[in-house]
C-alpha cells in the first residue's frame, strides 16, 4: 500500500442485495482475493470459483491480472454472481473489444430480481394467514 503508483480499473457489479467492488490490477500473475481472503476459501464451492474466474477463462486473460474483490450483502451465490458481474464489467473498461464475447456469454446482463417485500394483513410477501371456513 505505499505504492501510490498502483494503477487498477475498477467496476461494480450487483445481484439481490450482494454488491462487488472489483478491481483488476494489470501486470499481475492471476491471483484472486475476495475481502482479503484468497478466492477458493473464501467460496469452498467449485462452482462458485468456476463462476468468479469464467469471465477470465473465456477471455483468456487469466494470467494478466491480479484481481481484488470487496464484496458485501447478500448469501455466497448472490456474492459470486455479482463478483462475475464486476469482472466483465472491468474487463471493457481494460479492452473494449471483449464487449461482443462477454455479452454473446450473458455475463453483461444484470439480474434484477430481488426479494418481494412483505405486505400487511400477509404472513409473508404472498403467505396469507390459516383460513378455516367453519
């Protein structure tokens, strides 16, 4: 950190209540950290880490970054969905030539779908209360 002369693109990507800061830092050697923790303990799960690293594969830009992730909100798919979200979206500010495979892949679109909220007279945002008719 007593480097100022550390350069990164920076970019947000978002997903239920998760919110990812990324930032790739160019010259690196491909090591991935989520909130200071190295990314394959940070999500035990294969999946998760194939997903936080598939923008980078399919790009073939694995080696050219390292890449720092603060990432609050949310449960770990919601955390790994925006992690994606914000790699693709650093990715175009670093090349915008990979625009057309990122988006062809779908890792562009921001899923919107968020939780409903609960409504009064509801046990829930849709569960109404036990009705009996006698």
């Amino acid at each position: 950190m007593a480097d100022k002369q550390t350069t990164y693109i920076e970019a947000v990507g978002r997903r239920k209540e998760a919110v990812a800061r990324v930032r790739l830092h160019h010259g690196g050697t491909g090591k991935i950290t989520v909130n200071d923790k190295d990314y394959d303990k940070y999500f035990p799960v294969t999946f998760m880490q194939e997903k936080v690293t598939s923008p980078l594969k399919k790009t073939d830009t694995q080696q050219l970054f390292d890449i720092t992730v603060l990432v609050k909100g949310g449960g770990m798919h919601g955390q790994a969905d925006s992690i994606l979200l914000g790699v693709a979206r650093a990715l175009i500010d670093f090349n915008p030539e990979l625009r057309a495979t990122l988006k062809s892949l779908g890792y562009l679109r921001r899923d919107a779908r968020v939780r409903e909220r609960k409504k009064f007279g509801k046990r829930g945002a849709r569960r109404s209360p036990q009705w009996s008719k006698r």
